[in-house]
C-alpha cells in the first residue's frame, strides 16, 4: 500500500495512492491525516487497505495523482533521528575533514536528532542562503515507525516498522567541523530534510524488504547526470531493527517517528572508496564522498557543492522500473 499527503494545514491530508501512481483516493473520512493513522494504526489500518484494494479495482472514485502536488507524507513529526547504516560513508567523510575512524563505529551506529517540526516535499526547492556553507545533498532510505517500547531488541524493532520511503538529508558540510568541535552534535548545519512524495507499507516492496533492508538501486542525479547507482542492500552495516533498538535503548519511541539510514554508500570491487559512474562505478549518494576521492586521486576535490540553479534526483525504481516512492526532484535557489 502507498500513502502521501496533499497539502492542508499543518499536517496534510491523508490520501491512498494506486501502486503505479497513478491515482488517488481521499483518505481523510476514515482518518484525517498520516500521523492520525499512525496513532490509532490497529483501528484505521484495515479500513486504509480496504480503501486501498478498491482503488486498486477501480471501484471507487478516484483522482490523479502528480507527485508535484504531494508534501511530505509526514509534514512534522514527534521525532526525526538519523543513523549511519553505512559505514563506509562515515569513513570518507571523517577522512576528508582529517577525522580517524573509531573502531565502535563498525559495531555501536551514530545517530543524530534532526529538526523534525519543517519537513519538506519531494518538489520544494533547497534554499540555500550563503553557497559557502558548502551545501550536499544526502540520499537516504526512511522508516516509519509505530509506538516502540523502551528496550526493544533489534528483532521486536523490526515489527514496529510502519512505512517505508526515502529522504535527502542535506548538508550544509562547511559547517559541520566548528559544530562538532563543539562536541555537542549538529544543529545548523542540518537543515529542513525533503521526502519522496510516497510512503508505502513493507509488503509493498516484496522480496526487496528483507532483514530490516531495502534491496534496490537507489538513483541519484546531479544535474540530469547519473552521480549515483548505488545499492542500498549492499554494505549496510547496521539495519533499520538496530538503529531503532540503539534509539529505544533508554527511551520509548512514540508513532510517527522517521529514522533514517545514513547516506547510502558502496566501496568498489576492490575494495576502493569506489568510482563515479561516468567512470564505470556505482558513484555516490553524495557530494562528499566524491570529492574524497577526488582528493585520494588527485590531493584536491574537483566536484563543487550545491550552487543555485543545481538540480538533484532521488529515486528508487523496482523489478519492472516502475517509481516504487516517486521522485524527490529539487532546484537549489538562492535565499
């Protein structure tokens, strides 16, 4: 099943959309918006996937869908904490700000709590004020989740998983140094984070949901140019039940919390931090970790950061190419 929101108010408007997306049906008279269903998921649920089935058939009226239209399926929510599933991308980050990796870091996640009261669509632009903040894209697969209780094991964590989507979690990477320096985590150099236009339910993505990992390309674009073919099964260190276990170890989780992957990230065959795709590679899901490279190679980044008039691509497309969350598809502008 796939949900989104249309814009109203605050918090949207619940709607059902069809499996291609097509289509839409009105949600909100069984339950107003998203984080109403997530509230009272046992009660509402059957009623959305009834709806949902009589889309499906045709049974019901039904409207176009254009991902243009959608906001972020959750506009604001209780809680937005990202991890570092792959831990590749944390060690060319580290790298390239002269940082060492901590062994822990391969076996304890990272985890970060973000802004959760601004989130943005698929559609809006990056508004960026000042081009020397050295602004990044990062592509991210979400999850939903529903009430989790203190001390839930990875496993047990795994069944509260309501939704499923992705996320691009921008950076502002200039600023990040004298915040961390700060020993006291990101706040600024974390703005609002924008979502795919489509949540959907686990059993909508089949066999490529399986162990608390999404097993799909996940394409990126910079500028209509393939930047990132890389594999979100692959090297994903930690799984969606351990980064909600390391989140509920000493607090519960309330329904309608996002947790995020960390930026997705693959080594080459060989080992290597990997190669742009213009160069035969699966590249990257963000900006840094090319410039890493580059730097490797060449003892300077070449690739520049996010400027006004940028535009970036995040998708993921199933066995048959069909738009599993639709597309995030954003222009930078200035301001």
């Amino acid at each position: 099943m796939k949900l989104a929101s249309l814009p109203q108010g605050r918090d949207g408007r619940l709607i059902v959309v069809s499996d291609d997306l097509a289509w839409y049906a009105d949600a909100d008279h069984i339950v107003p918006t998203l984080q109403g269903l997530l509230d009272d998921w046992d009660r509402h649920f059957p009623l959305i996937e009834a709806l949902s089935i009589e889309l499906a058939h045709g049974a019901i009226p039904r409207k176009r869908f254009h991902e243009r239209e959608a906001c972020a399926p959750l506009p604001r929510a209780y809680q937005w904490a990202d991890g570092s599933a792959y831990v590749n991308h944390v060690e060319l980050v580290r790298k390239a700000r002269g940082a060492e990796l901590p062994e822990s870091f391969w076996t304890d996640p990272l985890m970060y709590q973000g802004g959760s009261d601004d989130l943005r669509g698929a559609r809006d632009p990056i508004r960026l004020v000042d081009e020397t903040w050295g602004c990044d894209f990062e592509a991210e697969i979400v999850v939903v989740t529903g009430d989790v209780p203190q001390g839930a094991t990875p496993q047990q964590a795994l069944q509260h998983i309501r939704l499923i989507g992705l996320v691009n979690d921008v950076s502002l990477r200039n600023l990040i140094p004298g915040e961390l320096a700060k020993g006291f985590g990101f706040v600024q150099s974390k703005p609002a984070s924008h979502f795919s236009p489509v949540f959907v339910t686990p059993d909508a993505l089949g066999d490529a949901w399986a162990g608390g990992k999404v097993s799909r390309t996940l394409m990126i674009d910079l500028n209509g140019e393939a930047f990132g073919r890389v594999e979100a099964g692959e090297e994903c260190t930690f799984d969606f039940g351990v980064l909600i276990a390391h989140l509920a170890k000493t607090r519960s989780l309330g329904a309608g919390s996002l947790i995020g992957s960390g930026t997705v990230s693959n080594r080459d065959a060989d080992g290597s931090p990997g190669r742009p795709v213009a160069q035969g590679g699966r590249g990257y899901a963000c900006i840094a970790e090319q410039r890493m490279v580059e730097t490797i190679a060449n003892g300077t980044p070449e690739t520049p950061f996010l400027k006004a008039g940028d535009t970036v691509r995040i998708e993921m497309r199933d066995a048959k190419n069909h738009s599993i969350f639709g597309a995030i598809d954003q222009t930078v502008v200035s301001g």
